[in-house]
C-alpha cells in the first residue's frame, strides 16, 4: 500500500489494477476504438494491451508506444528501466476514457461512418 500523501494519483489508482485486470481483456476485446488522428499512439498502446491480453502474457514487452503518456507517466512507467505493466495499463486506460469522453476517440459501431 502506497502512503496517498505523497503517491501520484496513477500509482495509487495502480492498486486497484488487479481488480480491473477481471474485465479489462473482455473490454479490449468487445470494442474496435477508431481515433481522428492518423497514427495515434493511444490506438497503438490499447493494441498492444490487447494483444497482451489475447496471448496471455504478463509481462510488457521491453519497448511499448508511449506518445500517450505524459513526462510524469513516463518517468513512473519506465522508473526501473522496464516499464511496469500496470501502471502503464492504468494510463493508457485513463487516457482512453479521457479520448472517449472528448469524443476525439469513439467505438467503431455498425454502421457508423465516421
């Protein structure tokens, strides 16, 4: 347990990541995100969370997109050289539901058309 007072707010909601790690592969799989930038790094990072989550793998690979992330987000993701996977998949999360709700990212839905 972090002591609240000093953590940042990504490493405290990082303690609940075993509880949103339940949902978070059925998540990533039910939904197709579309973004209005080309290449978008958040599309990028939620892929590869998917893709970890399809494989079944625990571990991040060594180099992950991080262009969604912030200076403080980085320097806490990678503090030990590797990045940590559950405060980047905190990130990225907290990241798709800011895009989601600014509507500059959106779920694919049949027959949408942009």
């Amino acid at each position: 347990m972090v002591e609240s007072a000093n953590a940042s707010p990504l490493v405290l909601a990082a303690e609940q990541h075993g509880n949103i790690r339940k949902f978070a592969g059925a998540f990533l799989q039910a939904f197709t995100f579309r973004s209005r930038r080309r290449h978008d790094p958040l599309l990028a990072a939620v892929a590869t969370l998917k893709m970890l989550y399809v494989e079944g793998r625990r571990v991040l690979p060594d180099r992950v997109p991080v262009g969604h992330l912030g200076a403080n987000e980085r320097k806490l993701v990678f503090e030990d050289g590797k990045p940590d996977r559950r405060l980047y998949e905190i990130a990225t999360f907290a990241h798709l539901r800011d895009r989601l709700h600014s509507r500059d990212v959106w779920v694919e839905a049949a027959g949408h058309s942009g």
